[in-house]
C-alpha cells in the first residue's frame, strides 16, 4: 500500500499552553493532517522560554480537536521507562479517539546534556522501547528482556475500559544506522529541523523501506514574498544556533547536504546566544535561508517547495511555523496550500 502524502505542523511545547491549544484548534479547522509535538528541552530556559511536556500536552490537545492527528516528534526513551510511555500513549489514544495518535520516539541528546544522561548507546535502547511500547499497547500477556529496558506485563482483560489498538510508532533519526534501524523496526522515519530535500534523498537511501517519511521544514507564509520569506528567518536561526551550540557532529551530513558550514552559521549562534532569537534573525542572510531550502514566500511559493520535497521522498511535511500572525498563516496554509495536495 503506498504511503499516503501528508502535511502537518511541528509545534514546540516552549510556548504558553493557552497559546499551544489555540493553535491546535486553528489547524483543526483549517484542514492540517497532523500536529507533531516537538518537546522541548531545558536549555530554551536561555532563550526565555519554559520547556513543557508533550504527553501531557497531547492529551490536551486531542480534547480541543476534531480531526486532527496528534503525534509525538519526539519524546525520548531515556527520560521515560517504555511501559510508562505506553501508559502516557493509551490517555492520548483516549482521548483523541481512533487512528488520531502517533508514537514518536528519539534520542534528544540535548535533553540528556540537560539531564546529565549522556550515552553513546542509542541503537539497541531505540530497539528495546519500541519493542516494549508495542508489546505494553497489545492485549497479549508481554514479556521482554531488553539490554537497556525490561518489560513483564499481564494480558489485557476482556472487561478493561481501554483503547486496545496499538499506534503507528516512529523514529526520529538523522545518523544513517538510526534511519536504518527505522526501516527495519518503526512504522515512518522523523528528520530534524533544516531538512532539505537532498536530506529527504539520503534518508530515503538509508531507511531503505515504505514507510511514512516526515520531514521537519522551516515554514512560512504570506500572500507577499518578502513578508512570507522573512517569516521563516526566525526559526530558521533558532534551529541554526541549536545545531552550532548543541549537536555538532551529529548534525554535519545534514548541514554538510545543505551546503552549510559551520563558520557561515556560526554569526547566528553568537547572535542567538548574545541577543536572542531577534538577534540570531538579523543573521540569516538569503544565502543562508535559501540553503535551508524552507517551504516560504506565497501560497505559490509554498505549493512549489511542496512539490520539491514530495519529489525528493517526503511522504509527511511537518511545517515548522514560528513568529507573527501564526494563526493567519495556518488559515491561509490551509485555504491556498492544501487543497492543491488533495
């Protein structure tokens, strides 16, 4: 069966939860296929935001919407035992209803730095919770004895008031071994942030199955060019100044596919570090933010860079939205983008 193509936001769980829920909404209405909850981690603290966790905030949302599909992208293995994700899963599932929640898992080694959990094993770690999220989700008595992570669960009874269906569950990867152990155990693959469709062609390879393929892509929109492109200079440099001051090393393919070095973006870490997100802006020049390759500028604009990294391989475009009149940029996703892709 081929994979259906979808489009959905990332949403960073730093934001004021009021804020978060409205958004859902919006996307709820505007038609969006999914909204992937990106949990943030304690080190926006220094950039005047509060991290918030996404299985609370999952839960949340699921009640304020209809139709909308809830994803994880991501929660980490580490920071939760897989049977107690499994427990967070099933109050999603019940209160989103059927088929409107999927399992996101991935290392977040930024939030391991955070929580002094630091490891260089994420291969079998990754293996044991998915096999136990799965194993915890099914009706069956479940017995595991994992490397990092054990699980001894009783079968579900008959008289249990519960979801009983187990969710899609993927993995977040961008070394070539955790996108091939995605192609071998999970159900799609979730790329980071500045993904770029030579990116998507490299997953691709290295995933080497049919599964959901989502991209993270900066995003941004206005009926104006200028202002559509200039939108996306925010979080393009948030996330630029993540991969200099956080993941070197792990982030180089992917900087390295986008033709990025580090002494380009290295202005807009400083920047990032010295004034904040405005100031990590200012840098981004139109060299920068076209290597980024962002799905930006008009509704027209958009519908091209769509097509760009549907072409490349992306099954699964997560917008990643950020800065003024967010909501006005959803409605007009919703009522100029998406119905060319439907």
């Amino acid at each position: 069966m081929a994979v259906p193509f979808r489009i959905g936001v990332m949403q960073l769980t730093m934001e004021p939860l009021d804020e978060m829920l409205e958004s859902a909404r919006v996307m709820d209405e505007a038609g969006m296929d999914t909204v992937w909850l990106a949990e943030a981690y304690p080190w926006w603290r220094k950039h005047q935001m509060e991290a918030r966790g996404s299985t609370v905030v999952s839960a949340l949302m699921a009640r304020e919407t209809e139709q909308l599909t809830i994803g994880w992208g991501i929660i980490s293995p580490f920071t939760r035992h897989p049977v107690q994700v499994a427990m967070d899963a099933r109050v999603v599932q019940e209160a989103a209803g059927s088929g409107r929640f999927i399992l996101g898992f991935g290392t977040s080694k930024i939030f391991l730095n955070n929580a002094r959990m630091q490891t260089t094993k994420t291969l079998g770690p990754m293996r044991d919770a998915v096999a136990i999220v799965r194993g915890v989700l099914g009706v069956e008595a479940f017995s595991y004895g994992g490397d990092t992570w054990s699980a001894d669960v009783p079968a579900l009874s008959n008289e249990a008031h519960t979801p009983r269906d187990v969710p899609p569950v993927y993995v977040a990867a961008t070394a070539p071994r955790m996108q091939a152990l995605a192609g071998e155990i999970a159900d799609g693959c979730l790329t980071p942030s500045i993904t770029t469709p030579a990116f998507v062609r490299y997953t691709k390879k290295n995933v080497g199955a049919d599964i959901d393929i989502g991209c993270t892509v900066v995003a941004s929109i206005d009926d104006d060019r200028d202002t559509g492109r200039d939108g996306a200079r925010e979080i393009a440099g948030m996330y630029l100044a993540n991969k200099v001051q956080n993941i070197q090393g792990a982030a180089d393919t992917l900087l390295d596919l986008a033709e990025l070095t580090q002494d380009e973006i290295r202005p807009v870490a400083e920047a990032m570090e010295r004034g904040g997100r405005l100031a990590a802006k200012a840098e981004v020049t139109d060299a920068i933010l076209d290597k980024c390759k962002p799905i930006a500028g008009t509704p027209d604009d958009c519908i091209r860079a769509i097509e760009e990294y549907r072409d490349a391989g992306c099954t699964h475009v997560m917008l990643e939205l950020w800065g003024d009149k967010r909501h006005d940029q959803i409605r007009l996703f919703g009522e100029k983008v998406l119905p060319y892709f439907r």
